[in-house]
C-alpha cells in the first residue's frame, strides 16, 4: 500500500516527489505549522504547569479538514519536516492534529536523491525533547509579549511591542546611537613617503622617530607635520632594513546561518531575510536539466561540520577542475567555537561540487545565482590548499640635521594561490628589487588630515555578528530579529544600510532598560538560550525553565504598573500650522511611526498631518512637499504629503540639489554618482566632478 510523506512547502514537495516512485509514495506539503497558540488569548495556563492550549487558526481549519481525510487514506505516513527544533515541532503538531497513529519521522541534511533514499532506510520517532525545546521558547515569548506589550500600549502607546530577544537587539543599537551622539571627533594627521628606486615606486607611513614610535594622534595639527615634509622632499633616504617572513594563510570554514547572511550583506547588501528567502529556494529545489534537486543543504544552522561523502565531492572536483595541487593531503576539518552548535548537523554547502554558478546560472534567478555562488565558492574554497604568501616589511630612513624618520611598506607575494584561485581575498605587491643599504630618491612627502571617528552603526552583518556573539537568538532567529525592529517602527536603515533608532525605538528602549533591565540583559538572553538548548539535550525540564523567568518578571511588571506613570508625548509643542478644519493650531504628537502634526481637539477633530522635515516642495503636484514614510513591510520611502492625489514616491532620500534637466530633486546612486528622481529622465553626475 502507498505511503504518505508530509512536507512544509509545495516546493519541497514536488522536488521530494520528484525522486520517489509515486506507485509507492504520494507527497503533500502541510503549509508550515497547522497549529498555534490563538492571537487573541495569552494561550498559556500559567497556573497549570505553562500547558499550552493550541488551537488550529480559523484561516486553515478547511485545510486543515482536507488533511486529515487524506492521512484516514494511508496505513503509514512518513512525517519530513525540517531537521530543526522547528521542523520537529511541525512533526508534532502534523501527527497530534490529524490524529496520526502509524508513523515514521525522516529528517535529512539535503534534498537529494541519495539523502531522501538513506533517511527512508533510516527512520525515527518524533524528538520530544527538541519539540519541548520549541514549545518553551514559544510560551516564553508569548507570556513576554502579551504581558508587556500592554504596558507599552499604557505607559507609551498603543501599537508597540516588547519581545524576550528583541528587546535586547534594540538595546544593541540605541546604545551604539548614544555612543555616537556622546562621540567627539579629534583631528590627526600622518605623513606617506613615496619613494623611487630605478624608476620604481613605492609607499611607506611614517612609524617611528629616532627611538620614539608614533601612535595615531601624534601629529594633531598640520603644522607639526608640515616641517617633516619641507625637510625631506627632493632628498636621498636609505634602505634601513628588509624583513621577510613567510605565512600561511588558511581557507574560511563554510558557511553557517549568520556568516551566509553577514557575507550576503557585505558582498550584494542583502538583508538578512532577503538571503534567507533565497536560500530556502535553493534548498527546496530547482529544475535542472528536467530534474527537480535541492542545491543547497539545510540553511539554518551553526555547525561547520561536513559529511565525508560531501568532502570526497569537493576534493574530487578540485583535482579534475582545478588542479591536483590544490588538493590538501589531509581533509580540512572546521569545528565550531560554540559549545551549544549541533554538531550532527551539517554547515551549508553544495549538494554537488560539479554543479558550477555558470553551469546552473540559466535555471536561477539573478539573486539565486548570487547566493548560489556564494556558498559554492566557499564549499570548494574550504576543501582546497592553504595559500603560502611571503610578506616584505621594508624600513625606510630619511634623516636631517638633528632627525631620523622612518617609513614602513609592507609588501606580500603570493607564492603559491591556493584557495586564493577562486576567492581572491588578498591582492599580491608588486616586488620592489632593493637591498639594505641601498639610497633611493625622497619624491615626495604626501601629509594626510584625518579625523577620529565613532564607532560605526550596526548594519544587518555587524548586528548578527553581534547577536550571535552575545548568545542572543539562533540560527533560525536572526533574520526574524531584525525584520521585526524594522516592521515595529523601531528602527529604520539610513541611506549607508545602517541601522538608526527612531524616536518611538529611543522611548521604548529607554523605557524597557530602565524598568525591566533583566528583558534587556545581554547575559539573561544567552542564559535563557542556554537553556533552552539544555531542554533539547535533556538536561532541563522545560516547565521549570519558564517558572524560573516567569514568575520574577510577573512580579516586577505589576510593581511596574503601579510605580510607571503614563509618559507625554506631546511635550505641548505647538506648531505654527493651523488646522484646516476647526482653525485650532497644530500640536506635535507621536506614534509609533514617529512624530506628526495633530489637532489638539481630537477626537472631536480627528485632522493629522506629517511633520515636513525635509523642506523639500513636490516636483510632481507643485503644491505638497516630499515627506519620510514608512510601507507596511518598514521600508522607509519619501513621497508627497498630498497622496493621494499625488503619487510622487522614490526610495531614497532627496536631496536640496535640484536636477538642471527638470528639476526634479536630485538622489545618491552610490558613493560616486547622484542622479535624477525622475525615472524619465536619464541624468546623472559624478560627486566628485559636482565637488569640484
């Protein structure tokens, strides 16, 4: 008789059907969770040991209905849902909601033909301790956010938000916002030699003295720098000293969840959820050669561990395509530095080595073959030899009357590439021929000024870098993490991909160190993170976890509530704008979108308008301005204030600067160029030409 597999995604689906006998199998996708814990409800018996109380949502009960009729159908049902604590609660959730009484739960790393053949000759019961695991971080964020949320909404305002591991990501941020703000910039200058030896040239900083080495802010002003310049320029300097030393530099370990997203960001400026969504493409399977097959192993996960039968593949592609000198002796073997990775998991790679970016480019989407390429290269990178590179420090002395200066080049020859052939992270010197004690010509004397600068805003890289760092969320988390600031209103990406706080994020933030300091505790987060992962491996009964957190914080928040008093955010700041409607002026109010203009008679009066803070009239209607607002996914856009009636709408900033063809206003298309708002009109500028 058949045997029902259930699956997530449709797409999951077809490729999984794609490589079974569909006499012997038939694959159905059950649309993710089927059960949850109700919206409108906290859901959990606090009193009752946490018991969870799930319900299936109104919006699949029909579907939900059509399942079970189909399992009544099979004797035996295979469940296949991801390999993580998610997927294992998915499982549950499949086999307690339709009633699944013969099962069988597969899970595997990929979705190959080999790996869904091996995981049917290998199955298991249900993980009960991983799906305690998920439901105690499910409880633990819903009695977070059903109980402070509420607060927010009576001691700030309706429509905010408070969550265990978001609370902290927001502290990340503001923190660093403050320490910019408190951040006063130094002026420094350095000096660069240029050197010439037989028509050769080359650069050394200057470092050190006579015996005294400079540290950054030695020279604060010009004038302490200038005379260097006016007693060296046109004269002879010598060859001090050479040294060489060789080094080895290692290929990168293969991607994980966070370093995938972080490279994605760095390299085509991807979101976290951006890269996730495409990735989980390439893993549910494309359509090759008239062949459905994942192309990408499972992308959530902390393990850098690969298969052996993954390895062999890489090394044999190397030698074939690349060379066999490039073909350690040896497996290279990564091991995660965190104590709590799943090392039975596996990192993310290629499903096939020969399955080259430019061999699949034309089945991909120009994203998908972004990331594609990506983890292909560093799959293959990881596998191949170390490269050896010789690095070059040449000493350079310039001496005066009283003074010796002198300079430092660092140079390095690639001596052999290595993994350097396909990623070429480090650029090689050109070889300068010199010896010790050779003189060379002092061309010139080039003085730089220089600023300090503040610590740099977390980007969608640097803040999982961070979040992982501090313990805070896992691998299946961080896109989550940051999506839900951006879609809560709590920050926004400036023009730079940077993360910058809105008032409503600097209120809330505030608000929530100052009275609940544990939410927002760094090492609280990791501790609970800690946990849950010992819930996973049995060291932790999953009710006491949440006893220990639960039950101080309730005790806190109702002290809270008797102690907070409800903050104004009005601040009876009027405005010199009156309302078109009563004739009353316009007061400065606050949402969770940041502050607007408001009649001060509402709700008698309900007039509102946004705060013009860009000063900048609509090009379109002549008559609005252009304003700062906010879609419905958190993207920041700037469109007319008169919409509807005007629809003038772009995704950057505007900028003063008006465009000489139709006077549009102009906007950045990158560091190098600003262009037209226009999109009819095809002019553009180079900044750095407009500077001058």
């Amino acid at each position: 008789m058949k045997t029902l597999v259930i699956v997530e995604s449709p797409a999951k689906a077809k490729t999984i059907g794609s490589f079974l006998d569909s006499k012997k199998y038939k694959v159905i996708a059950s649309m993710g969770h089927i059960r949850n814990l109700p919206k409108s409800t906290l859901g959990v018996d606090v009193e009752n040991n946490f018991e969870p109380k799930y319900i299936v949502p109104k919006v699949k009960i029909k579907f939900v209905n059509s399942l079970k009729k189909e399992v009544a159908g099979y004797d035996n049902v295979i469940l296949a849902s991801d390999e993580d604590r998610e997927g294992e609660a998915i499982s549950w959730h499949l086999k307690e909601a339709l009633n699944i009484k013969n099962y069988q739960r597969i899970a595997f790393h990929e979705i190959t033909p080999q790996a869904i053949e091996e995981a049917i000759k290998n199955p298991r019961q249900i993980d009960m301790d991983m799906v305690l695991s998920q439901q105690a971080r499910r409880i633990l964020d819903r009695l977070v956010g059903y109980k402070l949320s509420p607060f927010l909404w009576k001691k700030l305002f309706k429509g905010l938000s408070a969550g265990r591991v978001q609370t902290p990501a927001l502290r990340l941020i503001v923190e660093r916002e403050k320490e910019i703000g408190k951040f006063k910039s130094e002026e420094y200058w350095s000096a660069e030699g240029n050197f010439s030896k037989d028509k050769k040239t080359y650069i050394g900083n200057l470092f050190k003295i006579n015996d005294q080495s400079l540290d950054k802010l030695y020279f604060k002003k010009e004038d302490e720098v200038k005379k260097i310049q006016t007693d060296l320029e046109g004269k002879k300097g010598i060859i001090d000293k050479i040294n060489k030393s060789k080094s080895i530099k290692k290929p990168y370990p293969p991607f994980t969840t966070s370093t995938l997203q972080q490279s994605a960001y760095q390299t085509y400026r991807f979101s976290a959820k951006k890269t996730m969504s495409v990735a989980q493409k390439l893993y549910e399977g494309k359509n090759i050669d008239g062949k459905h097959i994942g192309l990408i192993t499972y992308m959530r996960t902390d393990s850098l561990n690969l298969s052996k039968s993954a390895i062999m593949n890489a090394r044999e592609f190397i030698g074939k395509s690349i060379g066999d000198q490039y073909v350690p002796s040896k497996f290279n073997m990564y091991k995660s530095k965190s104590k709590l990775a799943q090392e039975a998991h596996e990192a993310i790679r290629v499903t096939d080595a020969f399955k080259t970016p430019e061999k699949i480019k034309e089945y991909l989407t120009t994203d998908e073959f972004k990331i594609y390429t990506l983890i292909w290269k560093r799959f293959i990178a990881c596998q191949m030899k170390e490269a050896n590179i010789e690095k070059i420090s040449i000493i350079t002395k310039c001496e005066n009357e009283k003074d010796n200066y002198y300079f430092k080049t660092d140079l390095q020859i690639i001596k052999f590439d290595g993994f350097l052939k396909i990623m070429p992270i480090a650029e090689e010197s050109d070889n300068i021929k010199i010896k010790e004690g050779e003189q060379i010509d002092i061309k010139k004397i080039e003085l730089k000024q220089h600023f300090t600068e503040p610590p740099a805003r977390f980007n969608d890289a640097s803040l999982i870098k961070t979040l992982e760092k501090f313990g805070i969320g896992r691998p299946s988390t961080y896109a989550l993490i940051v999506s839900i600031l951006i879609e809560r209103g709590y920050v926004n990406y400036n023009d730079g991909h940077a993360f910058i706080p809105t008032d409503i994020g600097l209120k809330t933030n505030n608000m929530l160190v100052e009275n609940f300091p544990n939410i927002a505790d760094y090492d609280l987060t990791k501790k609970i993170e800690d946990r849950l992962d010992k819930i996973a491996d049995k060291k932790e009964k999953w009710q006491k976890v949440l006893a220990d957190f639960y039950f101080p914080f309730e005790k806190t928040l109702e002290e809270k509530y008797e102690k907070i008093e409800k903050v104004d955010l009005t601040n009876n700041e009027t405005t010199n704008e009156v309302c078109p409607n009563c004739g009353t002026t316009l007061v400065i109010k606050m949402s969770r979108f940041g502050k607007f203009m408001a009649c001060p008679n509402f709700p008698k009066c309900k007039f509102t308008k946004s705060i013009n803070e860009l000063n900048i009239p609509c090009p379109k209607c002549k008559t609005g301005h252009i304003v700062r607002k906010r879609t419905k996914r958190g993207k920041t856009v700037y469109g007319c204030d008169q919409y509807p009636k005007c629809d003038f709408i772009v995704n950057k900033k505007p900028l003063k600067e008006k465009c000489p063809k139709c006077e549009y206003p102009l906007i950045s298309k990158n560091k190098k160029t600003k262009k037209c708002s226009n999109k009819e009109c095809d002019y553009e500028i180079d900044i750095k030409s407009n500077l001058q």
